[in-house]
C-alpha cells in the first residue's frame, strides 16, 4: 500500500483558485480602510458640510450685493461689480466656492491616512501582504482619489442646489446649462482628486502626519502668499505663479477666465501634472527605502 502524501498545492495554483495577492483585493483592502475609520467618515461629512455652507454664505452674499446695487447702482464700483450682466456672470462660481475648504480638509484626510500607517507600524502588515509596495501605493491613491472627487462633485452639486432658493429673489439663479457650471461642478471633483493625490504622495514620502499636514497646507495656501509678496522682485513671478498647484486649481473650477490666465482645461493639466508628478516621486522612493 502507498505511504505518498499528495503534494502541497504550489504558490501558482493557489494563486489560480483565487487565494493569492492581486490587485483587485488590494482596492479592496483599501476601501475597507478609508471606510470603516469613524474619523475619516466624520471628517468627509465635515468637508461636504463645510463646502455647501461655504457656498450658502456666498450665494447670500451675492443677493445682499444685488439688493443693494439696486438701491444705489453708484455702488457698483465701489463693489467690483459693473453692469447686471457682470454680476450675473460672477454669481456662476457659486457652486465651486466651498472648494478651498474642501481641498484644505482632503489634503490632510489624504496626508494622514497614508502618514498614519507609518506612525502606528501599520504600513509593516501592508507591505508584508502586498511586498511590491507598488500596488499598495497605487491602491491608496486611487481609493483615496476616487472619495476625494465624488465628495467634490456631491459637494459642488449640492451647494448649487442650495444657492437657488437664495439667488431667486434678485433674479440670480441660473440653470445646470449656464457658461461653465456644469463643467465648474464636475471639475471641483477633479481638483480634489488630484489635491488628495498630492496629500498621498506627501504623506508617503515624509512619513510624518504632523510634517505631511503642515508641508501640504504650506505648499497650497501659504506658497501663493509669499510669490505674491515677492512678485514685485521680477517680471517673470506673477507668469510661473500661474502654474502654482493653488493657482491651476482656481482656473480649473473658474467659469469666467481672465486674460492671461489659464483656462480650466489648461488648469487641469497643471495640477495634474503636479499630482502625478508627486505620485511618481512617492513609488520610486519607497522602492528604494525601508518601512
């Protein structure tokens, strides 16, 4: 009688059956994170709260601005506002006007939850069940790209609706269909997928929340403020501002373009660039480097 023992199934075979590392699970695993941490789902409400009272504020604003045009149109100037028509045409931003909130709030959702991983030792089980890293990353990024841009183009869209009611009264309101709104209200996503990519790849590369947080911010808000300090220094300041990630974020959501500005699609394709530019950076060094 035979004493063989039938062999162990091998790495290929119990990878065929489905039981092995792929990339579909590394999604997965990845949804399930971002997920299923209270804190993370509080602070996207925040961000989708923030955003629509943002744009509350601002379509008010806008039709105690109408009101009072009507009662002194001298006003106007005073205001920035020239004709009706002027004012019409500024009121289209309403829906993207929480965006800068937003973006500030997903920048450090998107620091922290990569960051993070780091901090508590957490990175060690990732890297043990996905050991390319490569996927991993890439996993983080776009599950955290893909929450980043629904909660823009929700936010956006809601923050029209809510504006309407306000706007009606001084025959302000505008449909879907107006110059660039519809547009705008898809692209505040776009623009906060990408500000959540660069938070990954922020996060990633310094392995710090606090320094990631602080870094990013830095790079979004306070950068554009020091370039605007120093734009007297020389000619060719205010021309390499444009292409700021804050800067092509603004064009990327704007429905009105200046002259000598970028439109939204050349927006889209600065910041783009930025993000992955930063997402190329983030996969080469971890590559390279220990957890």
């Amino acid at each position: 009688m035979s004493t063989a023992t039938a062999p162990a199934p091998s790495r290929r075979t119990a990878r065929t059956d489905g039981s092995g590392v792929n990339f579909a699970r590394v999604i997965r695993s990845e949804w399930i994170k971002v997920t299923t941490v209270p804190s993370t789902v509080i602070l996207l409400a925040t961000t989708l709260v923030v955003m629509v009272g943002i744009a509350a504020l601002v379509a008010w604003s806008w039709a105690v601005t109408a009101e009072m045009l009507a009662d002194d149109p001298t006003m106007g100037p005073a205001m920035g506002v020239g004709t009706g028509m002027d004012l019409q045409a500024m009121v289209y931003d309403t829906p993207a006007s929480g965006v800068l909130f937003g973006q500030l709030l997903i920048a450090a959702l998107a620091v922290v939850l990569v960051a993070s991983e780091y901090s508590t030792g957490m990175i060690r089980s990732t890297m043990v069940a996905v050991p390319t890293r490569t996927p991993a990353m890439l996993g983080k990024a776009i599950i955290i790209g893909v929450v980043a841009f629904g909660i823009g183009v929700v936010g956006a869209f809601a923050s029209y609706l809510i504006s309407q009611p306000l706007l009606a009264p001084e025959n302000l309101d505008f449909a879907l269909d107006a110059p660039g709104v519809l547009p705008s209200i898809i692209n505040t996503g776009t623009l906060l997928a990408a500000i959540a990519l660069m938070g990954v790849a922020t996060g990633s590369l310094l392995r710090s929340t606090a320094g990631g947080v602080v870094t990013i911010i830095g790079v979004l808000f306070v950068l554009p403020v020091i370039v605007q300090l120093v734009s007297g220094l020389a000619d060719w300041i205010p021309d390499a501002a444009r292409f700021l990630p804050s800067s092509a974020g603004t064009q990327l959501v704007a429905t009105q373009i200046g002259d000598g500005a970028l439109n939204q699609l050349e927006g889209g394709l600065v910041l783009g660039g930025w993000a992955v530019a930063l997402i190329l950076v983030a996969l080469i060094v971890n590559k390279r480097r220990d957890v």
